[in-house]
C-alpha cells in the first residue's frame, strides 16, 4: 500500500539555509557593514580555506563555474584551432569553457560511471589536440589517474571540471588538485553552493594562479596598470563570506548526500530502474542520483502524480544543442551520450531530506509497474 501523497521537490535550497541560518545571517551583515566589497579580505581567506581544503596549492575567486572553465583553457594557451578532448555527456557549459576561445571541442562516450570512458580517449587525440577536459559529473571522480597518464605521453595538458564535486576523491586525493587547473562552480544548487553566482580556479603553479587574479580583474595588478585585456570576473565579498561558512560544513552536507544515495542503493528494487553504480574506493559527493529507464516520460508523469519532481541532466547533449550545429556532428554518431540523453533521470536529494519523504521517494518508486 502506498502512503498518503507527498509533496517533494527534486531539490530544496532553503532547507540548507535554514540550517546554518544565523551564521548566514551574521556573516552577511558584517561583510555589508565593513564597506568593502569587491576583492577583499573574505576573498582572500575563501581562497586560502578552500585550498586548503582540496589540497591545491592556490585558488581563485571567479564570477562563474563558466568563467572558470574559460579562464583556464586561456591561460593554458589554448585558442583557435587547438583542440580539446571532452566527454558528450556534460552540461553543455563544459564545452563553451572551450569554444568560447575558439578552440575545438572533440567529443568522447561516457563510461558506465557517467565520466569520460578513459578507453575512448587515445584514438580522439591528434596533432591539434592540447588538453582534455575531465568532468567529475553528478559528483564522482572519472578515472583521472589514468588519464594524467595519457596527457603525459600525449604532452596534454589536463583541466578539471568540479563544478559537481566539491570534496569528491580518487584514491583520497581530492578532485580538482591533479591537473593542471581545477575549476569549481558555487551556483546555488551545487554541493557547496553561494547565493548567486560563483565560481574558482585551483592550481599548484604559482604562475597560473598569478596570470587568473590579473586576467579576473581587467588584467590589472596594480591599479590602472593594464598589463592585457582581461575580464571583470570577480567573486565578491558577500559571496566569499558566505561560502567560508558553507565550506566549514561541507563534509557533513555531502555526508548526508552520501546516507541518501545510500537509502536509496540498498531501497529501491525496480526491474525497469538502472541504479546509478559507484567505484569502490572514490569518495562520491552525489551531486545527483542519476537512474536510467527506458520509459522515462511515463515513469516522470508517474512521479509527478505523486507528487514527486524530478529532472533530466541532460535532456540534450551538447553537440545536438543549436549552439554547435556548426560542429556539424550529427545524431547518431555519439551513440552512449544520446542513449543516456534519453534515459537518464535525477531523483530528489537534497541537504535537509527527511527520511520520511525519503522513504516515500523509495516506496513509490517500488509501486511503479510498467
Ligand atoms: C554548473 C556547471 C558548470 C557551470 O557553472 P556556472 O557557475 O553555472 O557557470 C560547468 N560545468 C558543469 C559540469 C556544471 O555542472
């Protein structure tokens, strides 16, 4: 029998600001009342906390998780002509970290993990290519040891979407700190998420690290010096303030993430669901729980008769959207990427999930028949 109808949202801000309310509250009210703004003095600790945290030598601020991307295939020197190896199953801001230098993205399957299968990538490099993009997509690490050592024999150069794994491992090392530039995104919505817009680059080169806080702010150092055209793309005070609160919790909020994801492994028992499948000896942050069902449409419009929310990441691939038509790969030749595109679907989990509307999502889950 079921229970009586739930009302649950594929995903609840609220619920993690209401946890650590007051601290919120406090930081936001000091960094409006200290005058200072723009690169300052909660910048600068951010930076240094969450490199401290990852494991990186260096961090910085940025306005977006997109401008991140784009600042590190620049200062890589990568431009156009140049390509760079990604996986097709990515939130298609991946691929514009690319594009919008002018570089070339080339696409390879996905795994059955959802990350860059690691077999695909040596017959996509050439002369062109100059760097791989790996994505730590839905929160679990790809197999980036492996491919560290596939850009070594290839002279690549290797840039690490995080944007959904903060915290993530592989092999107890965290993401972000084995290539050469790790970028990270604070939307809302992400494991460690601002309250507007965010994003950072890490790097263990001094130099690198330099070259982003210079190309961040109009490429200036000091003051009216201008040493290149650069961006104004700049994480601000109130933002940095808040995130060194949340950043002080992350491990206990992808702890939970981790105890959802787990209830939901060991809960849900549903012939027509494929189960998302975790590496032994990673930890997974679990951005989202991403199942596969052939009828996804019916089994969606089921769930939201009982009064469950779901989402597809992502209902189109990038190199399908109209943006890259002019890359001219037609439907059909990424088979692995579209299948998923289809039949992949994200599962409520969120900070602050009760067990009862856990539970809920599971035993409604179990009562689909098809
Ligand atoms: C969110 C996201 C981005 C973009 O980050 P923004 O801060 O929204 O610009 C890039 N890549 C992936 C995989 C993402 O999930």
């Amino acid at each position: 029998m079921l229970e009586t109808k739930m009302e649950i949202q594929c995903n609840r801000l609220d619920k993690s600001f209401e946890l650590y309310k007051e601290e919120f509250e406090k930081k936001a009210l000091q960094v409006l009342e200290s005058g200072w703004y723009i690169l300052g003095k909660e910048l600068e600790s951010f930076e240094k906390e969450f490199s401290k945290y990852l494991g990186a030598g260096y961090c910085a601020g940025v306005a977006s998780g997109l401008d991140a991307l784009k600042i590190a295939v620049y200062l890589l020197g990568i431009g156009a002509g140049d390509e760079v190896i990604v996986q097709g199953n990515t939130y298609i801001a991946t691929v514009m970290g690319i594009t919008d230098n002018g570089a070339v993205p080339v696409f390879v399957e996905p795994d059955e993990y959802y990350n860059i299968n690691v077999q695909k990538i040596e017959e996509k490099i050439t002369e062109k290519t100059k760097a791989i993009m790996v994505v730590h997509l839905y929160g679990q690490a790809a197999d980036i040891i492996e491919i560290i050592k596939l850009a070594e024999k290839y002279n690549l150069k290797v840039i690490e979407d995080c944007a959904q794994a903060h915290g993530a491992e592989y092999c107890g090392k965290k993401v972000g700190t084995f290539g050469d530039i790790g970028c990270f995104s604070f939307y809302p919505t992400k494991n460690l998420g601002a309250f507007g817009d965010g994003g950072a680059l890490v790097t263990n080169c001094k130099n690198l690290y330099e070259k982003a806080k210079i190309y961040r702010n109009y490429g200036s150092d000091k003051k009216y010096y201008n040493q290149i055209t650069g961006l104004n793309s700049r994480l601000d005070e109130i933002q940095a303030g808040l995130l060194r609160v949340k950043l002080g919790y992350l491990d206990k909020l992808n702890g939970e993430r981790q105890q959802i994801a787990e209830r939901y492994l060991t809960g849900i028992i549903n012939k027509n669901i494929l189960l998302p499948k975790e590496k032994t000896g990673c930890g997974h942050v679990w951005h989202q729980f991403v199942i596969r069902i052939k009828k996804r449409r019916e089994f969606m419009e089921y769930l939201e008769s009982r009064g469950i929310h779901s989402m597809v990441h992502y209902p189109i691939p990038p190199h399908l959207s109209e943006a890259y038509r002019y890359l001219n790969i037609k439907k059909g030749m990424l088979p692995v990427t579209e299948s998923y595109s289809e039949e992949v679907l994200s599962l409520p989990i969120y900070n602050g999930m009760t067990l009862e509307e856990q539970n809920y999502v599971i035993n409604t889950i179990n009562h689909y028949l098809n």
